[in-house]
C-alpha cells in the first residue's frame, strides 16, 4: 500500500506549506507530498526544490480557469484553499491507496503511518476538535465556540478509496456551500463534517497524540522529552499551531479572545515548540512570501477590493442565476479587468445606492433605524453622506463604489430651514465645460463671411446658456445664503468682540486690585512669619529652662530625699535608746532622792 499527503495554500503562505511538507517526508519515508497553490499562475518557480514535494496548481486538479474565477469570485483566500480539499485529496487517490490532507499550520513530529490502516480500512478518518466535553469556567473555546465550528477539525482528514464518494459529496457541498459565515451556521469546509458519521463509512481518530491544539490542550497534559512534546507520556504525532503569530508570541492563538483558556507561559513545553516553529518559518522564507499579494484580492481595473460583501453579493446573484431567476453577474476577473463588475455593484434595485451600498445598510441596524427608507430621496442623500464620511474615517468601503457627490447633496424635498442651516454645495455639473458654448465662441471668433447669420448664433447661444444660467443663479442664491449666514455670524462676533473690549478696563482694575492685595497679604505674612520665629525663639528658652529648673529640682528633691532618709534613722535610733531606758530598773542613788 501506499500513502500520500497533500495541502492547499495561497503564494504568500507557501512557506507554510513547505515545512509542514518537510516534516511530513521525515517521517513517511517512500511518501509524497503535494502542495496546491490556489493562485498558482504565473508563478515563478520556487528557489527550492525537493524530490518527493510537488508544485501544482488547481489545473492539475481538474479545475477549470472558469471555475477557479467562480471560486475566486465567491470566496476569500482562506475559504477557497477549503474548497480545494476533496478535489486535492482525489488527485492523490489515482497515484495512492490512501490520503491526508493536512493544513498548511500542521507540522509533523512523528509517524502516522496507522492512518493508511485506518483509512483504507474504513474510507474516511475524522479528528475531532475535543474527546471530552469543555469545561464551564467561562473561557474560551467553549461549548458554543465548538458548536459553531463543528465537531471534526478539517485540518486532519485521511481517505482511502472507498472514501471517494464522500469527497465526491464534499467537492459538491463546497462549490457553492464553503462560504465562512458562523451567524448562519456555516464554517468554510468544516460544519459538512459533522454529517459523515450518519451517512459514510467512517473512523473517529480518538487518539490524544493527534491534532494537538489550542482547542484541546486543556485535556492533554504535555512535557518535554529533550526532543520534542509527549502527551501522556507519548510522542506528539502532529501539532496544529491554529492562529499562532510571530508578532503576538505570549498568545498561543489570535482566536483565544480575551478570556483563553490557555496561557502559554503555563505550558512550557508548548512554548518551546512554537519558538522552534517561528525559527523555522523565518528560515522558510515566510516575510518574502508574504509580501507577495494575492492573485484574486482585487480587480485588474481599477484595483477594486474583492471583499466579503462584493463575495457575498456575486454569490446570491450566481445562485439566483443558476435557479433561472437573474442574469450571470459580471465577473471581477472577467478579461475586461472588472470594470462591468464595479458598475453592478454600483447599481441595484434602489436607484443610487447600488447593490454594495444597500447590503452596507442591511447589515447594520443602526443604519436602518437612522436611515429607515432609502428610496426616499432625503434619507437615501443623508445615508450616502454618513457614507462618504465614515470612509474617511474608516477605509472598509472601497473608493470606487462611494456615492457621487451629487447623490450626497439634500435635494428639494428638504425643508427651508433645513436649507437654510445646510446650504447647498454648488452643482457639480454646472462647473463642467459646455461643448455648446465653445462652439459658439469658434463662430463668433471667425470672419463676418464664414460665419452664419447673426440670429442664428445667438439662438445657439441662448440654447447653449439657457441651462447654464439657470444653475449659475442657482449657484448665486445659494452663495448669497452662505454669505449672509456668514455676514451675521461676523456681526455676532464683532459684538462679542465688543462686549470683551468693554469688559478688560473692569478686568484691569479688578486685577490691579487683586496684585494691591497680594502685597498687603506679602508683608502681612512677612510679620507673622518673623512673629513665629519669635515666638519659636523664646519657646526654646523657655524649654531650656524649664529643663534647668527640671534637672535642678531633681537635685534638690535627691538632697532632701537623702536628708528625710537621715533624719529617719537618727529618729529610729533615737527612739531605740529611748525604750532601752525604760527598760532599765532604776538605780538607787535615783530612788533615794
């Protein structure tokens, strides 16, 4: 048996795709790997080569340039590598009895060979996004994250040949069903996935060493061997480093939010291998291919963005188109370099707005409630006024699909006040040249016999200036409102002028007198000051002494504390000797007398 593997990128990520490649063919000796490149023409061929990793483009897959310009014309770069999938993975199945499709962001750090087992044993492989239920600890992902992403990751998918009439199904869904568009229920590729297991043979790769991402290391605890990453004490088979940026290393991943669930300062192990991976996509060339812009960003033209609602509303059309109900809209890559396709989206059902403009509204109900009916024709200029403006302020609308000028201005059904706040710009058309006019002048600047009776040029003249006249007087009236309004907001100023003048004699006195006091108040706290240093002075004398007497009353009270002692005791003796003498008899030459 044999196994191949394959992914789908656009030029400015092919560094990508090379080291997914690279690691892929280290450890699938005897494999191949192909990379299919959605914007393959024109080119160059790659400064690298390698024996067992093919360049192709869709062509090689069977698409058509008719088809590859639908594709281009529905979706965006991310979705249209999704929708190149199954046809990828059936190309590798007329060389190969088994294939994995991998995504550009997957590198391989060890065998996966088990997957041709599987895969030709059971037609279809899925790896799904989590093997247990997430946890309710309010961050992210959570559970309604992986409801609207789907069960099974479409970056890890492995076929064998019973498996082609699944992809045949999945080729079929994606041609017009791979839009990106979560709020209606659809991931690119993804969401059709969770429908395998209902209706196609199938092998649900419960394995943890698998598909390790953002989405699921919260359950697989990971260490660092000296090599690389193990799970469970098992070698990491592949890794998918899902929105991981250079420019933002602290992050695992730019789709984590604001509340992620996991940190990668908390999994050191993991950090070391997005360093490693970084390093290498810095040695693959990854700041040259990005700087390489995508084929089908823009029209040839005039270089109009082919964004999300330009895709959106080429898909509705095509589809309507398709259901015999509209015309094939024109294409943005069509050979006439989009120029009928900007018109379309110019144009539409509410007369100048255009189709791009109205989907702008429908999408926003802070549009709609401010601007509730654009086909009135006050509503619809005030809509494509905030429209000019807000493109000044935030480019997300392409120049070439902004309101005219004229179509921003308030038309007559504006109110008189109205008119007289705002007034009107002058009109654009009455500042064009008139080709009348000039051909007029040529005829009167001829001789009297070239030129024709004299009552007919001025019946050329009067047609030709009848319409200019009328929008140079309005013009005038318009000019004579803005001069007045500015003639009295001049007049208002002057007399606020005025007023300021007749205010700063009283201003000056009142700050003359506030400097008299500012003086006074000086010399006041000069005094007190030289009083507190006084009275600071004759404090500390009063200290010092009091500290004399203090130390001199200790001495005294020691004196006398010495004296009282003295006294006491001569006192006790004293009263000693006196009882001793009462004790004794007395004697008898005392009793004779």
């Amino acid at each position: 048996m044999t196994l191949a593997a394959c992914t789908v990128v656009t030029r400015n990520h092919l560094a990508f795709a090379r080291i997914t490649g690279r690691s892929w063919l280290d450890h699938h000796r005897g494999s191949t790997f192909t990379i299919v490149v959605v914007d393959h023409d024109g080119m160059p061929e790659p400064s690298w080569i390698h024996r067992d990793i093919r360049l192709v483009g869709p062509d090689a897959l069977g698409v058509t340039d008719e088809e590859l310009r639908t594709y281009a014309s529905i979706y965006g770069a991310a979705e249209l590598a999704c929708v190149l999938k199954p046809d990828a993975l059936i190309h590798l199945l007329d060389h190969a009895d088994a294939a994995v499709y991998l995504d550009a962001d997957i590198e391989v750090l060890d065998s996966m060979d088990e997957l041709e087992d599987l895969a030709v044993a059971h037609g279809v492989v899925l790896s799904p996004h989590t093997l247990h239920p997430m946890p309710e600890d309010g961050a992210l992902p959570d559970h309604f994250t992986m409801l609207q992403a789907g069960m099974f990751n479409g970056g890890l998918v492995a076929v064998g040949r019973d498996g082609v009439p699944f992809l045949t199904w999945w080729a079929d869904r994606l041609r017009r069903d791979g839009i990106h568009e979560p709020s209606v229920g659809m991931h690119g590729d993804q969401r059709w996935l969770d429908q395998v297991p209902t209706w196609f043979p199938h092998h649900i790769l419960r394995d943890p060493t698998y598909n390790v991402a953002y989405w699921n290391l919260h359950e697989r605890p990971t260490t660092w061997d000296g090599e690389t990453v193990r799970v469970f004490d098992r070698r990491i088979r592949c890794f998918h480093y899902s929105g991981l940026m250079e420019a933002w290393p602290a992050r695992l991943s730019r789709f984590l939010g604001d509340e992620p669930r996991i940190e990668l300062p908390e999994h050191p192990a993991v950090a070391r291998l997005c360093r490693n991976y970084i390093e290498q996509c810095r040695s693959a060339g990854l700041t040259a291919d990005q700087s390489v812009p995508y084929r089908f960003a823009a029209a040839d033209a005039d270089g109009t963005p082919v964004d999300r609602r330009a895709r959106r509303l080429w898909r509705d059309a095509l589809l309507a188109h398709e259901a015999g109900d509209a015309q094939l809209p024109p294409s943005p890559f069509a050979p006439d370099g989009g120029r009928a396709w900007v018109s379309w989206l110019r144009t539409g059902p509410i007369d100048r707005v255009g189709r791009y403009l109205q989907l702008l509204w429908e999408e926003s109900p802070d549009l709609q409630r401010s601007f509730p009916d654009l086909t009135d024709p006050v509503h619809r200029a005030r809509f494509n006024t905030w429209v000019v403006h807000h493109s000044a302020e935030n480019p997300d609308i392409p120049p070439t699909l902004l309101p005219d000028h004229e179509d921003t201005l308030m038309d007559d059904e504006i109110d008189a006040d109205e008119r007289t706040r705002r007034p009107r710009l002058p009109d654009v058309r009455s500042q064009q040249p008139v080709p009348e006019l000039d051909a007029a002048r040529e005829a009167l600047d001829r001789p009297a016999e070239e030129t024709a009776k004299s009552w007919t040029v001025r019946r050329v003249v009067g047609k030709a200036m009848q319409g200019r006249d009328e929008r140079a007087d309005e013009v005038t009236r318009n000019l004579m409102a803005a001069v007045a309004e500015l003639t009295a907001r001049i007049a208002e100023l002057g007399e606020r002028i005025n007023q300021l003048n007749d205010d700063i004699p009283e201003q000056a006195d009142l700050i003359d007198t506030i400097r008299d006091e500012a003086t006074v108040l000086a010399y006041e706290q000069q005094g007190l000051t030289e009083r507190i240093d006084q009275i600071d002075l004759t404090v500390e004398e009063e200290r010092e002494r009091i500290d004399g007497a203090l130390e001199q009353d200790i001495i005294t009270s020691s004196i006398l504390a010495d004296a009282e002692a003295r006294l006491t005791a001569e006192v006790a003796d004293l009263q000693l000797r006196l009882d001793k003498l009462d004790d004794e008899p007395p004697r008898r030459d005392d009793e004779d007398d």
